[in-house]
C-alpha cells in the first residue's frame, strides 16, 4: 500500500495514497505500519486520498490506536473525506478518535 512519512515537530505524519482500506488492502497496511508504530509514538494519519473504508479498514486503524496508546503514544485523523467521515460517525467511531480537518490543527491537539 502506498504510504508516505513525514516528520513534523517530533510527530510523523502518514499519508495513505490508497482510494480504499478495505478487505482487499488491509494486510498490506497492517504489514507497512509495523516497523512505523514501533518506532513512533506521536502520529497523524492524513485520510486526505482515502475515499472508502469498510469493517476491516476500521478495525486496522482502531488497531493503530491502541498500539500508539499502549506505549503512551496518541493517534489523531485528519483530512478526512465526506464519505469516510459519515461511516466513522455511523459506527461511533469519532467518538474513540480524535479527528481534525488539517495537519496542523492535528499537530496543535496531539499529546506529547
């Protein structure tokens, strides 16, 4: 799965260059995530290109979450898409994590 990193403030951001987290792309995000959430403990995930997310794609960045939180760490969203927003609020899910609508606002409200 496309992924870019960037590190801001001591905080890496990720973008997912990918339309869909879905069934069919999830394992290869899980597996390109791995070395990044052992080595991080602040990050942002840019939704900005992501346009779709089913059961699966929520329970891999639900999976994020705790791992970042486990180790002190915090997660935020950003950029998320109309489609992408309305299922996180179907599925309760934006009350587990915090979204914002730029990096820097992310950036502003992350715990350090």
């Amino acid at each position: 799965m496309p992924l870019t990193t960037e590190e801001m403030n001591g905080v890496l951001v990720v973008t997912i260059h990918e339309k869909a987290l879905d069934a069919s792309s999830v394992k290869q995000f899980k597996t390109d995530m791995t070395p990044v959430l052992e080595h991080a403990k602040l990050v942002i995930f840019d939704l900005s290109q992501l346009e779709f997310v089913d059961s699966s794609g929520l329970g891999a960045i639900l999976s994020c979450l705790r791992q970042l939180t486990g180790k002190g760490g915090d997660l935020k969203l950003c950029g998320m898409t109309k489609p992408v927003r309305a299922l996180f609020e179907l599925v309760r899910m934006h009350r587990i994590f915090d979204i914002l609508n730029t990096r820097e606002e992310a950036l502003h409200t992350i715990r350090r």
